[in-house]
C-alpha cells in the first residue's frame, strides 16, 4: 500500500505539486441559491448545505416520501482533483434530507452499487427494525434492490445518515448526508447552514479513495469540499447564523470561528435550552457527533476552520527530514540531476511553498492538489482542506447567498507596516536565568 506518509519523499514535497487550484472562494457555482428561497409553508426557514442540495420529496397519504440511490460517481474536491466516490443521488455528501418533528417519512433507498448496504438514520429514534443496521436490524440491500424505510420523527436537532454496511468502506469512499429535523416551533434563526466533515485518503496521482487509511488522510473536507473550492458562509450584518456541523470523518474536528464569540447551541439533541448554551470560539465536534454553532454577524471576511493544522493543508508529506533551518543551496544542483524539478524549500518554513505552485515552478502528481492554495486581497492565504470564509456584510438582500467577493475595512481598522528595519524598537526579551 502506497501511504501519505511513504509515497512523498523530501524531494517531492519540495516539487509539489499539481495545477493551482482556483484562486477563488466561489470556485463552484453558487449552486442552491434556490435552496432557500422561501420561507417553506410548514413554517421553517430550509437549511443551506454550502456546495451541496436539499433531497425533494413528495407527499403520499399524509407521508412525507424520499427516494435516495446509492452509487459510484464522479466528484470533484477542487480544481484539479476528482475521483470516482461513492453517495447518494449523483453526490458526496448525499443531499441534505429536510423534515418537520411529528412527520412520518418514507425514504425508498435504491442500491445501484455492485456490493449490498443499507442506510443507517444516525441519532434517530426510531423502530429498531428501521436502524439500518445489515444483518442485525435487516437483511442488506442487494445490489438491484430497492428498500423502503418508514417511521415517525419523534425528536428535532441535526442528524446524518451513512450506510451499517461494509461502512469503513463506504463511508471512505463518501457515502454519507444530513438529515435535519426542524422543530414544529419556528426558531430565531435567519440563516441555517450545514457542514458535514470528512477525511480522504486520496494518495497523490491517485483517483479513488483508499478505504484502508486509518489516520493518515490527505484531504480534510466540508461537504466533501476542499479550500478554495468551499462555498462562503454569507450572512447579513446582525442576522442570526446558525452553523450545523456533522461528523462522520475519522478525527475529532476542534471548529473555530474568527471574529466572533459563538454558542453552541445544539446537536442530535436539538436545540438545547439556553441555559445549556456555551460560549466559545472553538467548539470540538467529536466523530459521531453533530454540533450547532450560533452568532450574530458581525461584518468582515472571517476565517472559519479546523483548528488543527494539518486539516487545513491539502495533499503533503508526512515523516520527511525536517527542512527547517537547513541550507541546502550547494546541493540543490546535484539533487536536481537526479531528480529533475526539485526545488530548495522549506529552510525558513514552508510559506514558499505556495508561491513557488502558484508560478507554476513545477508540476507534481497529476489529479494532487497543492498542500496550500488559495488568494485572498492581499495575497496566498496558505490554506486548504477545511477552510472556507464567513463573510458578512451590511447590504446583502435576505435570500441572497452569494460570494460578495472581498471585505473592504473600514479606513485605519486594517493592520499596517509602520518600519522595514529589523532592528525597529526595543521588543522586552524574557532575561535569562543564567546572567
Ligand atoms: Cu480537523
């Protein structure tokens, strides 16, 4: 098995990687705006899930009828990657299911992959013969064959789906979607997201995810996106978010906002009472778990991602010779008759790196996205994975979602140069013990 960790050599790191990725934020169409157009007749404000889509239904008898098929597709995490996954209705995550505590759904799941599955509601109460769980809650779904599922939703809050089988594959290679619950009362909220994280092993020069991967992942998305292909979080000054974030990755995600101090508000519990909200900037969203996150827009252009660090790159190498602090200039001619293309970098950090795929110095893997990638008004923002932008202005119209490209601060609110010398002031050093 070619892993993250063994397939980059030092070399190849530094002769990273493929075609840039696109330098903008709204790389994909600002697909569903029609998502959220109106108010919906029962009485909810419909969920926005950023890159993805909401699964329609139809009405039978007072039930509340979906239709999901599981299969292979092709899909695309930015620019310059794509691979054949699996999911739901032409799409990874699968569309985001929409519905009303006190309906009865019945979702007909149609199997038109080569091995069988099922279709596990992830924090539903239900009957345990609708879990979903194959060969313990119900024979598996052949491929050809077409289950029903019904039930009542008994509870609100944010939920997902995923398959209960052969799941380390499936789930792998992207089987998974959201399943909201809005509650029979209408709630404060005037924009309602959804985010679902997951981690791919997409080896570079690869085209499939690679199901046996425990750890060591080279893409870290949103709804299967990566930075700078991951549709903003827009919102109007003073409107109220509300963030759902889902997990079925196989890392806990430490979720931070910028700019904002956030309640956590909910989860597969639904929204809890206020006096169980907490404040936080930062808001762990465990494997499993799902958590909702809400604010008060404040105006700017906020950096909203994984807090740990190696989630926000793209494809990298792991267990390479540290770089750092190292002068290889004699050697780089010598390593490059070997190696054609290497470049020198990383000796002062690894900030280099972007600008050196953005000239287009070398190409890597093909179908490998850069380890960072991504422009922003003042220049790379070195970033991948999960990383996308709140952005909030004052004049954005109440259904309006798209990109409204980039925040202007306000005169003397932006951070500036005042000295080039590097011997500017008298910056206090910690004195040492010893003198
Ligand atoms: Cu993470």
């Amino acid at each position: 098995m070619t892993s993250r960790r063994n397939f980059l050599g030092f070399s190849s790191v530094s002769a990273m990687i493929a075609a840039a990725a696109a330098s903008s934020t709204n790389a994909q169409p600002a697909a569903g705006a029609e998502q959220s157009k109106s108010t919906n007749a029962q009485n909810y404000n419909p969920v926005r899930t950023p890159n993805g889509w909401t699964l329609p239904h139809t009405e039978k008898d007072g039930i509340k009828e979906f239709h999901l098929i599981a299969e292979e597709i092709e899909h695309e995490f930015a620019p310059g990657s794509t691979a054949k996954c699996w999911g739901y209705n032409g799409t990874t995550p699968g569309p985001t299911i929409e519905a009303v505590e006190g309906d009865r759904v019945r979702i007909l799941v149609t199997n038109a992959l080569k091995e069988h599955t099922t279709v596990h509601w992830h924090g539903l109460i239900l009957p345990s013969g609708m879990d979903g769980v194959g060969g313990l809650s119900q024979p598996q779904i052949a491929p050809g064959e077409t289950f029903a599922y019904e039930f009542d939703l008994k509870q609100h809050g944010t939920h997902m789906y995923h398959p209960h089988a052969d799941e380390m594959t499936q789930m792998a290679l992207g089987m998974m979607g959201m399943f909201i619950i809005h509650p029979k009362e209408p709630e404060p909220i005037d924009r309602d997201y959804c985010l679902l994280t997951h981690n791919w092993a997409m080896h570079p020069g690869t085209f499939r995810p690679d199901p046996s991967v425990m750890i060591d992942f080279d893409l870290w998305s949103f709804n299967s996106k990566v930075f700078p292909a991951i549709e903003p979080i827009v919102a109007r000054t003073g409107e109220r978010v509300r963030i759902r974030i889902g997990n079925l990755s196989m890392w806990n995600h430490p979720i931070h906002l910028h700019g904002a101090s956030f309640n956590v508000t909910g989860s597969d519990g639904g929204r809890w009472p206020q006096t169980a909200w907490r404040s936080e900037s930062t808001e762990i969203v465990g494997v499993g778990q799902t958590r909702d996150i809400e604010f008060t827009a404040t105006p700017g252009d906020w950096a909203f991602h994984c807090h740990m660090s190696h989630h926000t790159m793209n494809a990298m190498g792991h267990d390479i010779p540290n770089p750092t602090g190292v002068n290889m200039r004699g050697l780089e001619g010598k390593i490059r008759d070997h190696l054609p293309g290497f470049i020198a970098m990383g000796e002062h950090g690894m900030a280099e790196h972007q600008q050196h795929i953005d000239a287009g110095h070398h190409p890597g893997p093909i179908n490998t996205l850069p380890m960072m990638s991504g422009s922003g008004p003042y220049g790379p923002i070195e970033m991948g994975g999960m990383f996308t932008l709140v952005k909030v202005r004052d004049d954005i119209s109440p259904q309006d979602f798209r990109d409204p490209g980039w925040y202007q601060p306000p005169v003397n609110t932006i951070a500036k140069r005042i000295s080039g010398n590097p011997n500017y002031g008298k910056p206090p050093r910690k004195p040492s013990t010893y003198e």
